[in-house]
C-alpha cells in the first residue's frame, strides 16, 4: 500500500504549519517511526519555509504566489517535493551541483535550510526549472511501528 497527496499553498507564513501537520498526521495514522517523522517534518518545513520566502513575486499572478508540496509514502522510502514559481537558486550557491553550500554562520537570521534539510533527509535533490522556479526534494527511508498499517518488514 502506498500514500501520496499533493498540496497547493499560497506563499504565506500560515501555510508552512500547514503542510507539516498533514505530513505528521498522515506518517502518525500510517505508524511511521516518530523520530523519522520528526526529522522529515523538519526538512519539510525548511522547504516550505524557503519556497515562502524565495519561490516568486508576491505581486505577480496566482501562479506566482502559490507552491506546491507533494508526499510520497511508498514501501520503504517517503519521497516529499517542494516546487516554486521563483528565480531558482543561484548557480553560485553550490546547491545545483548536487549539494547544499557551505552552511552560513550559526548568527546569520538566513541561508541554512537546504543545510538542514540535508542533515534530516537521506538524500536531497535540488533543481532549477528554468522561468518555472525551482524543486527541493528530498528522500528518507522509513521505519515503522510494530503492527501498523503500511509495516513492511
């Protein structure tokens, strides 16, 4: 058995609780392990809170000021995708290389998200869509409570 759902946001503050309480509740009901779902609401949130702050102008089209959060509980592996509308990340930041750049001082209000993300996610794949903005997603193989509804073991 699997799980997906798929969520469109507007580029508000309000809609990152959003999307982590629906994964939580989603991986709770399916019995994932608490600690693999806190770690991957962590990285979801950091996600989401970048495509808030980063993914368009807030003064352009509908398009421009929504993104779109999709899950994927699939056997073993929860797969999460985070898309914007925005300029995408900057060729200079290391992170289209196939990893986050270097992390920003532990004072800096900013720039330490993909990082995190990176540290909670087992693997992590970011990519420009070029005059589409860009996608952050992320992989984790899951554990599961003993007896519960998607257990694979």
């Amino acid at each position: 058995m699997s799980i997906w759902w798929s969520l469109h946001l507007r580029r508000e503050a309000a809609s990152v609780p959003l999307a982590r309480r629906l994964l939580l509740g989603t991986m709770e009901t399916a019995g994932v392990d608490p600690d693999i779902s806190y770690d991957l609401s962590v990285a979801l949130t950091e996600a989401c809170a970048n495509a808030v702050e980063h993914g368009g102008d807030r003064d352009t089209d509908e398009a421009s000021r929504a993104y779109c959060v999709t899950a994927y509980l699939d056997g073993e592996k929860c797969r999460i995708e985070v898309a914007d509308s925005g300029p995408g990340f900057p060729a200079s930041r290391g992170v289209l290389r196939g990893h986050a750049a270097a992390p920003s001082p532990v004072t800096a209000e900013s720039g330490r998200g993909l990082c995190l993300i990176e540290q909670f996610a087992d693997h992590v794949h970011v990519r420009n869509r070029p005059g589409r903005g860009a996608v952050v997603s992320f992989d984790k193989v899951l554990k599961w409570r003993e007896g519960t509804l998607l257990d694979v073991s």
